[in-house]
C-alpha cells in the first residue's frame, strides 16, 4: 500500500466519522470564521469569481492547490491540516478538489447554512 493509498483511507475514514466533506470542512473552518470567514480569504485574494460561482446556480469555477495556499497562508494551512488530520502538503490540493462542490452544497440558496449543531 503506498503512501497516497494511505492518504486516502485516512481521508475516507474522517469523512465518514465526521458526515461527509461538508462535515470535515465545516469542522475545519470554525477556527477560521466557519465557511463565510474562508471565503472571504478567498475573495480577498481575487478569487470573488470562484467563490461566486459556488454560491450560485451555476457551474462551479475550479480554484487550484496554488490560490488556494496564496489566499489562505502558511498558518491557515497548518491549522487546517492539523484539523482535517491530513500532511500538510496535502491540505491546498484536497481543499482545491472539495471545497467548491462543498460550498455550493452548503449554500443551497446562495447563502451559506451552517452544519447541523454549528449554528
């Protein structure tokens, strides 16, 4: 089993503990300011477009590993990843593939609804 094999059973194990990538991400964020206070990072480093685009009715606009980690910063990362129980080289990259299906299932009418329990 390599280490990304690994990896991944880490990931599936949280995110069945936690209820899914919404859970995990929802948990992550609190830290943060929840999910309105990580897109706003997000909007504050010229990602408006992306952030959106989830928000929305329509497709959700890619963001990358690389503006995930110029928007967010070395300390946010580290948090995140220490939160999610993940490598830290890894938190941008899986932050890049989930977040935007993540946020656009958070915000069924364009507007962010906390998890069950974290209102």
């Amino acid at each position: 089993m390599g280490l990304l094999d690994q990896f991944e059973g880490i990931l599936q194990n949280e995110l069945a503990q936690r209820g899914g990538i919404q859970g995990v991400l929802g948990q992550a964020f609190q830290g943060a300011g929840g999910y309105d206070g990580i897109l706003a990072k997000l909007k504050q480093a010229g990602l408006g477009d992306q952030v959106a685009s989830w928000l929305g009715p329509n497709s959700n606009l890619p963001v990358t590993a690389a503006q995930i980690e110029a928007a967010l910063g070395d300390q946010h990362l580290q948090q995140l990843a220490a939160s999610m129980g993940i490598p830290l080289n890894q938190v941008a990259s899986v932050l890049a593939q989930h977040l935007p299906a993540a946020v656009d299932q958070a915000s069924p009418n364009g507007v962010i609804v906390p998890p069950a329990g974290q209102a």
